[in-house]
C-alpha cells in the first residue's frame, strides 16, 4: 500500500508519525518528483543551478548554487524505501497513534522561529503562493461578513432604543465607518509583514503577555460559534418544514428543561454538518466560498427588505413614533452607537488573519468605507422587514427565523431560509472557526494548526449544548455581550504600539525569535506597559461591566463611559500606552531596523518558500546535510504547500 499524499492533504490530524515527515510518499512517486524536478531544472539550460527563485528585497543566494541538489543514487533511494516502511509499519499499528509525540505537527518549510513551541506552518508568514485576495475580493469578503444574522439584529438593539429607520441609518454607518478605521489600522500588520494576530500580538504584549488578547479571542470565537451555530440551526428547521411541512410535527424525544426539541436539534445538526466541512477548506480558498456567499446573502436580505416596503411603505418603524426606553436620548446614542462598534470589536483585533492573504504589500483605506456601507443595508432590510410584520401580521418579529415562521410560502421560506444559511455558514467561519483555529493554534502549535483547531472547535462548540446556555445562563451570555469593553482597550494597545511607538518597523526575524534575547520578550516575556495601558483603559469600566452581568446586585457608576465602551477603552489606552511609552520606551525592541519577511525568505517560481536567511528547509540545514536531507526537505516542501 503506497498513500499517495501527506496524510494532511485529506485529513485535518495529518499524524507526524516520525520525525522523517517527508517518508509519507512513496517510493515511485519520490522518484517521479525528483525526476520532474531534476528535468525541469535542466530545460532551463543548466543542470547544475538552483530552481528559479523569487526573491525579495535583499533575499540571500542559495547555498550549494553551484552543485545538483537532485542525487537519486541507489543509497538514496534505499534510505527513502527504508524510511518509507518504517512509516507505513507505524501507521499500522493503532497503539502509536495514543501516544502524544505521535500527534506532534512536523516540521514545515519556512519556519522562522526557533522553536515548534510558539509557531507552525500556519503560525509563519505567508509566502507568495498563498498571497491571492484582490482588492476585490476584500470586497467580496467585506461584504460577505457584513450580510449575516447578527448585523441584522443591530436593527433590532436600535429599534428597542426608540430609533426609527431614518434614524437608525446615519447612526449605523458612522459606527461601523469607526470600526472599519480600526480594521485598517491592525489590518495593515497582516497585509505588510504577512502575520497572523498571535503573532503581531506578540510585539506590543511580549512572548507571555500576548497569551491575555489571545486568549480572551480565543474563549469569544468558540462561545459564539456555539450559539450561533444554535441560532442558525433554528433557520434550517424552517427549511426542512417547508419542504416537509409535517416535520413541523416531529414528535419531540426531550424534555422542555432540555432547551431544545427534537426537530430543532435536527436542525442544528444539519446545519453543522455543512458548516464544519466548509471550515476545513485552507483559508486563502475560501475566497471563492466568500464571493458565492456575496452573491447570494445580498439578494436575500435585500428581497426580503424590498417585500417588507411594499407590504408597508410607512409605519412605527420607519416614520415614527418608536416606543422610547427609559434612558435619555443622548445616553441612547452612545448605546446604539457602542452597539454597532461592539459588533465587530473582536475582528478588529483579529483581522490581520485575513488581511495577511493580500496580494499587494499593504491594506487600503478605503476597505473602511466598502465595510460601513455593506453594514448599513441589512439593517435597513432588517428594520424594514420588522415594520412590515408589525403593520401586516400584528408582530413585530426581527429574528430571521421567526420572520420565516410568519410567511406562508413555503418556496419564499426554502429560498431565504437557503440564502440565511449561506451567510450563517461564512459568517460563522470567518468571524468565529477561523478565528478560534488561529488563536487555539498559537496556544498550542506543537499539536495544533488551524485545520486540526477548526475540527476541534466545531466538535467543541456541540459538546457546549449551546441551546442550554443560551436558555439557562443569561448572565453568561451578557458577559458575552459586554466584550467591548475589553476588546477596545486590547486594540488600542497594538495600534499604539505598531502605529505611533514604532512607527510601523518591525525585524521579522525577532517577532519570531522566541527567546530571552529577543526584541519582543521585554521584561520575562510581558510587556508590562501594555498591561497597565490596557487596565488604564478597562478599569473605569469594571463596575458598569459588572452590573451587565449582574444587574441586581451591581450598580451602574459610569453609564456615559460605559454606553461607549469601546471607543472609551481603545482611545485612553492607545494614549496611556503612547505616554507611557514616551517615558519608559522599549528601548531594545526599537533599537531594530526594518526587516521584511521577503529580505529573509527565498521563493522558488511556485511562490514555495525554499531557503530561509539561515539555510534551514522543513527542519534540515541545507548547508551541512547530505544530498538525502536536501532533496528529502525540497520534496516535502513541495507537498507541504500544494
């Protein structure tokens, strides 16, 4: 039996089952490989020189330029059948997979820290091959994440604040125009130094320090992608009654304290087992699933929008009077404002996950504009939707899924419920599964990356029975709701730090030097200034984030601060931090110059990373190994990035 790829071309565990990742083809196909490689290189005229490569700015020359890197001698190929049953003898034996060494990621080409300890693959800075999103596919994905439930929702938080339509409009744009400034600003790390949140975490909060943002990222992502995986759940269940109306009388196997019925878990199941898969696909692939999403989610929520205009062109909702709480209009302001901010204060932190996929060396300003405007729409349908069903059916309903429940048209039911689950599916991965892969991936990188993580989140956020905390824990679900406040003053901290304190220079080679030497260790690996900017920023906001949570025990000191609390936490501790900076400067961490991942990677024709500044491919030193090792870690790194 020959497997014909690295087991992590199918599946998300790719087992290292020995430290000799490359022995996972076969002996032919290594051959054929080499063959092709060895070929290729003498149609370009000398046998004896290197593979093509892409350089960057100052890219090093290859060591061993001059001698062929491709020996398939008979000892060679004997070392690689050798390696090759051992490895095939492994994988047959099921005992070897219990033992946690055996889970270990390998190696991969490119790796610039110099432990598995804090990075991986997909922990690295993205190499050319993988630098594929478009201006317009930023738009298409921009689009895509705007075009979901929750943003929905944000028309009902502002209804429930005394806001019509007309009003809800200026307000709505102008927060998320506030959030798109943010998604530049930590957009641009990911776009220019090609690096994921962890790791840019790593330069403003120290090796140890950046464990806090990463951590409350991580907890955030995976609870919502529990209870949104619920909530959309509910939405396939009113797919399948109106293509089977009588499963609306499915008889129910639960009991009512189980906070969920038979049928609805149904749903839910159904709806994870298309979501999940979908999270698999490699990150820089799911711009086509994104632009499908862009397509079919506008149409559906404008449709909808459009229906409830012509049910009821006027009413409560778009002219007037809304029913006013109790609080202010000013105080009202702020909240709705903090509301639309909140919303996307998680992936202002994280964007630069994403944005590390563009194709050009930096993240365009007006990608803030293309965000506010995309937001803006679904609640305008949303508020426009709510008020025809207030006007036509005597309910003022906002959740897609009851809104569903209300029409009598099983085709309309289907085709919306089709498009609310395309854009609960991308939403969900790209602002939660992703998110939380990441992050999880960077807490543990030695057995995790992010397809492993999205497998592992997915299976988690079941086993949370989000139905039972959504019914049962309204305190934890407020704690969930109040995360701006914190996430504000996080942000503010790496904007601080990349934009005004070092003047966006980073050494790529030290953000990924992970030892006490490095430039981004600091003191014991926190960067104690962050710590204190970030509680600067929180602390007046502690007693009002209480009182969410808890709003009978706790009293509200501070509702102004607290009604925009993530404004209020990212702008003092961007100035805490810029202040504290001035004082007691990173001296150390500053004293570096520039060094872009390009000046210290060299790239064959492909865009596959095939030297690093120090010589070293999937593990090997290509300056001091044999010819086995050299065309061993050139072959594998073939695999490993196709």
């Amino acid at each position: 039996m020959h497997p014909t790829y690295d087991v992590c071309r199918f599946l998300p565990f790719n087992f290292a089952l020995h430290d000799n990742a490359h022995a996972l083809i076969s002996r032919q196909q290594r051959v054929g490989m080499l063959g092709k490689l060895d070929a290729s290189r003498t149609s370009n005229g000398d046998a004896g020189s290197s593979s093509t490569a892409i350089k960057g700015r100052a890219s090093p020359s290859c060591p061993d330029q001059n001698q062929p890197i491709i020996n398939t001698t008979t000892t060679t190929m004997e070392k690689v059948s050798a390696s090759f049953r051992k490895t095939v003898k492994g994988m047959g034996n099921p005992k070897a997979l219990l033992h946690p060494s055996e889970w270990k990621i390998p190696p991969q080409p490119g790796a610039l820290s110099n432990s598995m300890r804090w990075s991986n693959h997909d922990l690295d800075p993205i190499e050319p091959r993988r630098r594929v999103w478009t201006k317009k596919d930023f738009i298409f994905y921009w689009m895509s994440d705007q075009f979901i439930t929750p943003v929905w929702l944000i028309g009902s938080t502002l209804a429930g604040l005394g806001f019509t339509m007309r009003e809800a409009i200026p307000l709505t744009f102008f927060g998320f125009l506030l959030t798109g400034c943010v998604l530049y600003l930590n957009g641009f790390v990911g776009a220019y130094y090609r690096t994921p949140f962890p790791v840019y975490a790593r330069t403003s909060w120290g090796y140890y320090g950046a464990y806090f943002p990463i951590v409350c990222r991580t907890i955030l992502a995976l609870f919502w992608l529990a209870i949104l995986t619920y909530q959309c759940g509910v939405i396939v269940e009113q797919m399948l009654i109106a293509i089977w109306p009588s499963f609306r009388h499915f008889p129910n196997h639960f009991p009512e304290s189980a906070g969920v019925t038979s049928a609805g878990l149904i749903g839910i199941m159904v709806y994870w087992a298309i979501q999940t898969p979908i999270s698999l696909i490699p990150v820089h692939k799911l711009k086509y699933f994104f632009l499908l999403k862009t397509i079919i989610s506008p149409i559906t929520f404008i449709a909808m929008g459009i229906w409830g205009l012509s049910q009821a062109p006027t009413g409560p909702l778009i002219d007037g009077p809304v029913r006013m709480t109790s609080m202010s209009k000013g105080l009202a302001v702020c909240t709705g404002l903090n509301a639309v901010n909140s919303l996307w204060a998680t992936f202002s932190v994280n964007v630069s996950d994403f944005s590390r996929f563009s194709k050009e060396n930096k993240f365009q300003w007006w990608q803030g504009l293309v965000f506010a405007v995309s937001g803006t729409v679904p609640v305008i349908c949303a508020m426009a939707t709510a008020n025809a069903c207030e006007v036509v059916y005597g309910s003022t309903v906002f959740a897609p899924n009851d809104v569903l429940a209300l029409w009598g048209n099983r085709g309309a039911v289907f085709f919306c419920g089709f498009g609310w689950l395309i854009a609960s599916v991308a939403g969900n991965i790209s602002a939660n599964a992703i998110s939380f892969a990441t992050d999880f991936t960077a807490l543990f990188p030695t057995y995790f990356n992010i397809r492993r993580a999205c497998l592992a989140g997915g299976v988690i956020s079941i086993l949370m029975c989000p139905w039972k905390i959504v019914a049962n824990a309204t305190q934890f679900v407020n704690f969930l709701g109040a995360y701006g406040c914190y996430m504000g003053p996080i942000a503010g901290v790496m904007i601080a730090d990349f934009w005004i304190v070092r003047k966006k220079v980073l050494d790529i080679r030290e953000v990924y030097n992970a030892s006490p030497s490095g430039a981004y260790w600091f003191d014991y690996g926190v960067n104690w200034r962050a710590v204190v900017a970030f509680f600067i920023g929180w602390g007046p906001n502690i007693p009002d984030f209480a009182h969410a949570i808890n709003s009978t025990g706790v009293k509200s000191t501070n509702p102004y601060t607290y009604s925009l609390s993530w404004i209020f936490g990212l702008v003092v501790s961007l100035v805490a931090y810029t202040i504290i900076s001035k004082f007691f400067p990173p001296t150390k961490s500053l004293s570096y110059s520039e060094v872009h991942v390009d000046d210290v990677l060299q790239y064959d024709e492909d865009g596959n990373v095939m030297q690093t500044e120090h010589g070293i491919i999937d593990g090997v030193d290509m300056q001091s190994s044999g010819s086995m090792d050299k065309e061993a870690a050139i072959v594998n790194a073939k695999l490993a990035n196709a």
